[in-house]
C-alpha cells in the first residue's frame, strides 16, 4: 500500500473542495498552500489550448462583448476520432488551477481508455490561467471586475467552447459526457439540466447541489463529520467534543494563551483561543471529507489521541492528533480562518454559492455556531463590497424537492457519494428515475471516484467506479441506437 | 360572423408578432401605430402589481444589484386557492405592452375558468411599464441601458417572481403552466426547459425556436406566405409575383415614381421604389401571418386582386389589392421598413434573435433577398452600437437535432401551430415524445388558438383547442397522483 505524503493530502484537499464552510471559508489557505504545485508538467499527450470567451454571455452592453482567453487541455490519444459516436468527456473545471485537477481525477482516463473518448478539460473563469481583465490582480481588483465570475457565465462558458470545438473538430456526432467533483460535479450535473443539446450525460461526484436554501438541515455537514470521528472511536469523539471546553478553560487562564501555544507547539504566540480553534477544527473537517483508504485520516487522528500515554490529559491528547494528522512537524503556524479577498472561491460563497453550512448545540462535537446569514452578508459587503444573494442557486437551478421535478424529466445523470464524506449530507442519495440515479459507498468520503484507480482500491470502491462504467455503456448504447435509427 | 375592423387587424398583427423579419423588422411600424391602445382598460379581475426584479441575474457588479418595477397583473377570480393544486397559468409576456396581450389571448381564461386556475400575466422587461432605468427614454438611451434586455434576463425574471410569488401566497402545491404565443411562445417552452423546478409545463403557441442559425432553410418563412396565396388563388399569387417587376419598369421611367403614387394613391411623393415594395411586402406578410378566420386576409387580398375590372393592368389589379386589405383609405402613407432604435424587438434582433430570414430567387411571390448577416450586423452597429450573436440562441437552448436531444429529456410542453401561419416553418411540427407534442391545424395561422374563443370559431379550431385541453387535463392528473404520493 502506497503511503501518501501529507503534502500529497494538502494537494489533495485542495483539489476537490468544492464548498468551504462560508463562515469562515476554512479551506482557502490549504488551496493556497499549494500553488506552487498548480503548474507541475502534465504527460505529452496532454495539450494546452486558449478559447476567446466573451466576458459576459447574457447582457449585451459594450463590456460584455470584451473577451478573455479560457483555458482548456485536450488529449485525443484514446479518442476513437470524429467520424465514429466516440465520446467527448467534458472535466467541467471547478474552483481551482486545472492542471492539479487533472493530476488528480485519473478515473476519466480510465474512462476515455475505455470508450475510446476524446478528453476535454476545461478550466472555470477566474482560476488558474482562465483570467479576465489579463491578469488575476486586475481581475480580482474590485466586485466590479470580480462581477463577471459566477456558474452561470461559466456554464455558458463551457457550452459555447464546446459547441464551437466539436464543429471544428465535425465531430457532431460525438456525444457530451460532462464529469466533475464536489463544485466541478455541481456544474456537471447542472451543465446537463441546462445544456442537454450540448451535454448528453453527466457524471457528478460529490455534488452537494441540496446544500442550498432551506433544503438540507444547515448541520449536516459537521454531523456527518462527528459521525465519522465517532464511528472510528467513542472515546476520540469524546475527547474532541470535551476539548473545546478545555481549550476555552486555559485561555481564560493568566497567560492561558501562552500554555495553550505550549501544549500545541504553535510556532507563533496565540493572540486568541480562536485561532487554535479554527485550526483544530479545519484538521478534523478536512480529515472527515477525505477520510479515504489508503491515508484514512480519521483513524490517524483518534489513534494519536486514544493512543496518547496513560494519563494524558485532554489537550494534550488533542494536541497528539494534531501532530499525527499534519506529519508532526517542529511546530503548527495556526490562523483565524476568515474570509479572504484573493480567494475565488471566496467570492463565489459571498454572491451565489452561499451554502449555510452551521450547527446548533450538542448536535455534533464542535461548539455550537449556527450559520447566521446577517453576519455572513456583512463580512463580504466588508471584503468585496457584494452582497450574497441566498436564494438565487435554487432559483436558477431547483433543488426543492428534486425527484418530483426530475423524474419526468432529465435523464443520463450520475450522483455519486460517499457517505464519509460531510458534503454528501447536500447530495442526491436516492434514485430520481431509472436514468438519474444515486451511486454511493457507506465507506467513501470525497471524490474519491474520480482518483486514479490503483490496485490497492479496496473492493468496494472498484465496484463503485464498475457501476459507473455500466451506466455510461447505457447511455453510450442508447446514443448509438439513437444515431442508427437516424443514419437508416 | 363578426368583421373585424382594419384598426383591430392592425392591433392584432402588433399584438402577436414574435420575429419580424431580420432585414427591415417590418413589423416595428405596425405595432407603434397602436401605442394608443395598449393602456385599455382590463376588466376589474385582472389586478395589477409592480415586483422589484435586479436588473442583471448573472452579474454581480454593482450595478447589477441595480432593480427595476416590473409589471405583472394576477386575476384570481377562477383560482381553487392555495390549500389545493389548482394550477397557475403563467403568461409569459412578449415583445409588447402586457395589456393588449391580455386582451388578445382570452383561451387562457377559458383554461382558468375549467381547471380553477389562477391567471398570472408577467411583462417582458423593456416594455410596457417594465422599463429599468425609470423610463422607456431612458432605457433606451445606448447599448448601456439597452444590454440588459436579453431573454435569458427575461426568464430569470420569471422564475423569480413566479418563486417569490408562490412563496407570497403559500402556493407551492400548485404547479405552474407557462403559456405564451409567438416569441412569447419560445420563452415558455424555454422557460420549462430551463426551469422545470419552476413551470411544471408550457402551452408555446406559434413558436418558432427552430427559425435560428441553420436549422430552418432561410427562406421558408415566404416559401409559406407564397404558398398561402398561391393556395388561395394561382392567378393572384402570379399577379403579386409579376407586380415587382412591373413597379421596377415603371420606376425606370420618366416620373417613374410620381406614376407609382399615383396609381397606389400614396399620400406623399414616393421616394423610392423602395418605399413602395416594402409597404407592399409587409401587407402580404401580415395577411399570411394572421390569415385566420373570420378575417381572411388573404383571400381579401386576392379577391380585389382578381377582381378587378376586365383590363386593369398588373398593377391597377396589386394597388387594388393593397386597397382592399387596409379598408380603403383615401390615400396611403408608405414607408421604407428599417431597424428603429426605439422599437425593442429590433434591439433583440440587433442582439440575440438573429432569424435569418431571407430568399433566393425564383421561391417565392418576392424578389430574391437574401438573409446578409454582413449587411444586418452593420445595420445594427450603426442603430444601435451592438453586434448580434448569430449562434447564441441555438448554443444556450439548443435547437440542432431536437428530437433526439429532448425525446428522452424534458417533459409536458405543447407547441401549437397553424400551417397557414410563416412562421411555423420554424415551428415544432413533429411529436418529440410522448408529452413534448405537436398539435397543429392546416388551416389556422399565426397564435389563432391562443385567442378568445368564440361561437363562431370553425371545427378544426374547437378541436384544436380540446386537444390542448385534454394535454393539460393528463398534465393536471400525473401532477395530482403525484402529489397524492408525496402526501400517502
């Protein structure tokens, strides 16, 4: 079993958050981290292309006729070429750097090998080198240039490029089968609801698109993280759920703040208990949604904390699996997780993506902290001079009560989840008609589908992805008898 | 029978006219002529109110956050109420003042009166009352104000009000059924396709959403209007299709154009030969459009036409026909038709709505012209500042291979027609599947069934009609077994 790094596991998680907690975006600094990865050099066959999008596809003032160069990479190597009903798989980029995501996301090469499909990654405007307005300080300068930076504009992004690519490439007669994760898997499925004559097909993995509104209980998502921690070990989720208290004992202790620096090695004085607290709680967060085999997170962090010695008192037993989940490094830099204006993500949470991800009281083993959409509008009327537009994703999209709306209409979509993973508490977990349908592992958290296959994939994970190779031949099948008919 | 006067015909062809011609926008003139009867007064019922929409969903720039006043009128004296699934009958509102169009479209009360329904009428932004910026002289000012005015606006709108207003009413138990005629009629199937989570079904009358790029051969719009003459009388259709030729010969003369007034009883010198032809044109076109009983417009047309006294000339017998079908004036006010920047429609043309309408030679009763995207983006750089996007229609709702596209996608949408009607040649004409349907009449024209029925209506009308009534009964009964499911 190949034992991952727990870099690798900062890449990891940067690559497929899809949906940070919008108090406090907790995940923006790990996305950070990794920057200096974005650019690694992909495989030959894997080439590089710009598109001329529009700014702007539904307002017709002079602005929007302005452009900017879209990036996307092709590999044709598996493609069986145009005059054949080949598929197209469409990687509808999300909110990160491409080049990471296609790193990450080898199923779809499994995918292409084996329905000899022509690969297609397109990345979202506003990330990696998909930048309006030339350069991403110009882009992220103000709501003014940010305004243009929404699924909308990038959905029509996608069906534009794509429509205008397959009648260069005439390859018409190609079918469209969009995949994406977490945020990337949102736009996939929803690519497919709003784009059926360009999309004929989509594979969505981990796609909280019910983490919206009203529809899904705002504490899902950390009660799906405390059942991971519980499941794994009683005692660990005890231990954790009792922390915060201790935590908040000793800071309010003289030089309380000093002691709690000690026992958590932080490599900077605290200037408040808030800090250690966010970062305590991001690693537990983050060990939950990509609590996958072969790294499960979850059992490291419970092992160093259950398996702190004899007489170890509670923080010190947190401390330990602090230690063990980050590679017990000399000592911790902690932050306060807040918003931050350089995040794209970010900015998406603060118009549109507003998921109102919070938790009441003893409902989960984090203190209470219930989403409190006031003081969210607040924050990025602060940092972007926007204001959040809460009911906008379920009005565009739907979500309320999707499989009486769905099930006479729409077809060809895959759901896949793992219920370890908090984000599939915002899922569709059920069956929509006979061909939208759930495809989900008790076991897996995150994405973890869309991963390169390896041989150390545990069964029920193979069978995962074997399902979701069965229902693409479906469609693939349905598709060519569709074009047959046409041809006689 | 009732005849109609030439006032009502004149109101009608303003009322219902979804796409003019791209070259001229031949029907801009025509509907301005009856400004001064959109503000009739509705019957108390129908009550009006003012919702406050954003002026750009899909843009988050400041300015986006903008809002304007549009105008939506409810009547809801046939309403089963909220507490049961009586429907909401949406009308999706056009390139037109909304109250004309009430008055107009009276099947949709018959349908209020014998399903319960509630009679919700939604005014297309940049009309009637509905103008952002607080006054149609401001809105229309440039291609600043003006590039908000797009049709995907036009939608977001709908399903925002239409969201709020259920909500407003506790009315979420009570699908809704978008209706619409002609352009009006693209928006609600559009609207059911892109917003299903919304309109639980569309009634799309005389729409035709495959008159974009090149899915309908350009010149099918007078191949029809030819053909109704030419089906009416051979010998009228060989008159009109002469009579070209015959102005241009005298228009070549000495004092050409003075002779050409003279025996057209213009009311003003002409100009132009120009002038004159396009007058000529437009009457036919319209008389094809809406050559619907008990007018007859056509045969009018062509009864003065054959008519006329032994030995009248080809155009003696054509003057005498544009004489009969404006109820004989003492003279006429002819015009050259071209793009207007105070005419909506003409900005949606110059934008998205790009029908490329035209004809070669030898087709049609016409003389050859054909559709010149060249000459038409000119023409709207030069009105309006704004360059169209010829494809942007087909690339956000499809279009190309629609019955492959949609038969396994979407559901519940009725697309009427009748073949008499131009534009159906743009129409849905074929069964897409089981409940995405065709329902069209050989005679009838152009949104016919949409209007007030009345005793005189002939038999293939009234079945016409029963036909739809009976789609939305089987709509009504799958939405009820539903809902009895959810509730059981």
């Amino acid at each position: 079993m190949v034992q991952q790094s727990p870099a690798f596991l900062l890449l990891l998680a940067a690559i497929c958050v899809s949906a940070a907690h919008p108090k406090t975006a907790r995940f923006g600094m790990v996305r950070r981290l990794v920057t200096s990865e974005n650019e690694a050099v992909l495989p030959a066959e894997f080439v590089t292309y710009y598109y001329t999008q529009p700014l702007d596809h539904f307002n017709y003032k002079p602005e929007s006729y302005s452009t900017f160069q879209q990036r996307y990479i092709m590999n044709t190597k598996f493609w069986g070429g145009a005059n054949t009903s080949s598929p197209i798989f469409v990687y509808t980029g999300d909110e990160s750097n491409l080049i990471p995501l296609i790193r990450f996301a080898g199923f779809i090469v499994d995918l292409a090998t084996r329905f000899n499909g022509l690969l297609l990654y397109i990345e979202h405007r506003y990330y990696g080198d998909s930048m309006p307005f030339g350069s991403e300080a110009e882009a992220f300068r103000n709501s003014s240039t940010l305004g243009f930076f929404s699924s909308t504009q990038a959905l029509a992004d996608y069906a534009q490029l794509i429509t205008d690519l397959k009648r260069n490439l005439s390859a018409e007669n190609c079918p469209v089968i969009a995949i994406g994760g977490s945020y990337g898997g949102m736009l996939a499925s929803w690519f497919r609801l709003k784009y059926p004559h360009v999309a004929f097909g989509a594979f969505a993995s981990s796609a909280p698109i019910l983490y919206f509104d009203d529809i899904t209980p705002q504490n899902a998502y950390h009660v799906i993280v405390s059942k991971d921690f519980r499941d794994t070990s009683e005692s660990c989720y005890d231990t954790i759920k009792q922390s915060w208290f201790e935590i908040d004992r000793v800071a309010a202790e003289p030089d309380g703040l000093l002691k709690l620096g000690q026992i958590f090695t932080t490599c900077m004085p605290l200037n408040s208990s808030q800090e250690l607290r966010d970062s305590l709680e991001i690693n537990y967060v983050i060990a939950a949604q990509y609590d996958n085999p072969p790294d499960n997170l979850v059992s490291n962090i419970c092992s160093a904390i259950d398996g702190a010695p004899l007489g170890t008192d509670i923080l010190g037993r947190v401390a330990a699996g602090f230690n063990a989940s980050v590679g017990a490094p000399s000592c911790h830099y902690v932050h306060e997780f807040r918003l931050s204006n350089l995040s794209g993500w970010d900015w998406q949470t603060c118009t549109e993506m507003v998921m109102p991800i919070g938790y009441g009281a003893n409902e989960t083993m984090f203190q209470a902290s219930p989403f409190d959409l006031g003081n969210f509008t607040k924050s990025c009327q602060d940092l972007f001079g926007v204001t959040p537009r809460p009911h906008w994703i379920t009005t565009e999209f739907g979500g309320h009560d999707i499989k009486s709306v769905l099930e006479n209409f729409s077809s060809n979509i895959i759901f896949s989840n793992g219920l370890r993973d908090p984000y599939s508490a915002g899922g569709v977990l059920q069956n929509i008609s006979s061909s939208v349908v759930a495809v989900y592992t008790e076991k897996g958290a995150h994405c973890l589908d869309l991963q390169t296959p390896s041989p150390s994939d545990p069964d029920w994970l193979v069978s995962q992805r074997d399902t979701e190779i069965e229902i693409i031949l479906g469609w693939m099948a349905e598709y060519n008898a569709t074009l047959a008919s046409k041809i006689v």
